[in-house]
C-alpha cells in the first residue's frame, strides 16, 4: 500500500514536469518560427530586387510581377558604363576610401577614449559620455549649411577627405559608447596583473585588451564602415564628380526621362554588395561582439 502511494505521488510530481517541459519547447518552436517569419519579411524585397536586376526593362515594369521573365545581364552592363560613358567605379572607389579611412581612424580614438571611460575611469566619466551622446541629438540637416560654408571658405568642396573627417565626427560618438561596453567586460585582474610585471600602457592594449576585445571592435567597425558607406546626405552636397560617393551615383539613374527599375536594381545591389560581403565575413564577431556589449 505505502509502494503503491509512493508510485502516485511520484508520478504526480512527475506530470508538471513533463508537461512544463513541452510548453517550453512549444514556446521555442514559436519563437522560432516567428523569427523565421521576419526574416523572411526582411530578406525577400531584397531577393526580388536581384532578381529584377537580371528581368528587362519591359519585364521588370510589369503589374503583377512577371516571375518567369528571361533573364538578362542588360541592366548590369547599362550600370557599369557599357553604352552610356559613365562607369560607377570611381564613386565605389570614393566611398571605400571614406569608409575605410573614417572607420580606422574612429577606432584609434574610440577605443583609447573608451578605455579612459572604463577601465580607467577618469572624472565625471558619465558627463563626457552624456557629451558624445549629445552631439548626436542635433538632426544632419540642421548643420549642413555651416559645414557647406566652411568647406566651401576652406576649398573643400567636391573632397573626398572632408567626408573623411566628416564621417569620423559622425562615428566617433557612437563607436565610443560601444567600445566602452565592450572594454567594461574586460577583467580587471589581467590588466592589474600586466601592470606588476611591468607593461605599459601601449603594451596593455595591444596585447591584452585589443585580444579580449576583438569581437567589439570587429562589431564597432562593421557598424561605422556600414554608416560611412550608406551617408547619402553630406555626399550628395558637399561632392561633385570627382568625390561622387556610392549612393550619390547610385540617385543618378533617376532622371527626367523615367526610372529605369532593372537598371537601378542592377546600381542598388551593385552599390550594397561591399556591406553586404563585410557582414557575412564578419558576422560571427558580430554576435558575439553585440552579446559581449549586452551582458553585464
């Protein structure tokens, strides 16, 4: 009688468990789901335009859609100048210089910033980081005229190193308050330790906070090259044709004549191809840099 009482009640126990454990795996199945669902949602207006850039003019302007259409490279010859004199390479060159360029050089100052910020915590550290944020509430639009003023007293206009400084101005604030998140995880034992047995403060962070923190760098510089590359604002007006960026090119096809959407599909996955390969070399330092800024 006690045996059998003892089997009821274990099993009693046991059936919560068991039924908890399902709803859980329920839940994942959902969440699962519905994450395959967004990025569905996110990735298919991105398939059809490739797809687009290879239909004809004729085909890419039907309603509905015309899925079966032939495809054809047209469009990718029109955009790389085949028949129309212009060539997109000098605006791709131009935009790889200024994200490049403006990238490496927000990294230099970022992360000795952000090391100041936490590792080494100098005073009233939470106004300095209240400053950089601040410099980013201002809207781009509301600056454009007096940095055009300037350029132009300054014989900058049409530049391409002003949008290097540009681009490095408009990073910084943000590549300083990830690199700070980033370097927060950083133990301070280790650095403590170097310091004992004698290492300076270049040493420090090439050998042992440049290491640990390489995720977060590798995401920070993913995220101001990505910024750099699609700033169409300041290149639009501060450039010309011998500084013509990416994206500037790319509103060239938008002319009085029409729009040609097999040509600008073409231009537009053309011009998103660089960002696009940067992210999938990087993305695992990606996530692994985004989660090591999110854990506390």
């Amino acid at each position: 009688m006690t045996a059998v009482t003892a089997g009821t009640a274990v099993t009693a126990h046991a059936r919560p468990r068991v039924r908890r454990s399902r709803h859980h795996n329920y839940s994942t199945l959902g969440i699962g789901l519905g994450a395959w669902i967004v990025g569905l949602i996110f990735i298919i207006p991105v398939l059809w335009m490739v797809l687009t850039s290879f239909h004809t003019e004729q085909a890419a302007a039907t309603n509905p859609p015309s899925f079966g259409a032939p495809l054809t490279l047209g469009g990718w010859r029109e955009f790389f100048g085949s028949g129309t004199g212009s060539s997109p390479w000098p605006a791709i060159i131009n935009s790889a210089t200024a994200s490049i360029m403006s990238t490496i050089i927000v990294l230099l100052l970022a992360i000795p910033a952000a090391y100041a910020l936490s590792i080494r915590p100098v005073r009233k550290w939470t106004d300095a980081m209240f400053f950089f944020l601040s410099t980013k509430m201002l809207p781009a639009v509301a600056g454009l005229l007096p940095i055009y003023l300037f350029a132009q007293k300054a014989g900058l206009l049409d530049n391409i190193w002003l949008l290097v400084l540009l681009y490095t101005t408009m990073n910084l604030p943000i590549a300083v308050w990830m690199m700070r998140s980033f370097l927060a995880e950083v133990p301070i034992a280790i650095i403590e330790a170097a310091s004992i047995d004698g290492a300076n403060l270049i040493q420090i962070m090439r050998r042992i906070v440049a290491p640990i923190a390489t995720p977060g760098i590798a995401a920070t510089a993913l995220i101001c090259f990505i910024f750099s590359w699609n700033e169409q604002l300041f290149a639009r007006v501060l450039t010309g044709v011998v500084s013509q960026t990416g994206p500037v090119f790319l509103t060239s096809f938008v002319t009085s004549q029409g729009l040609f959407l097999a040509k600008v599909c073409a231009a537009a996955t053309a011009i998103s191809l660089p960002v696009l390969v940067a992210g999938f070399a990087a993305q695992d330092k990606l996530v692994q840099g985004l989660s090591l800024g999110a854990v506390k």
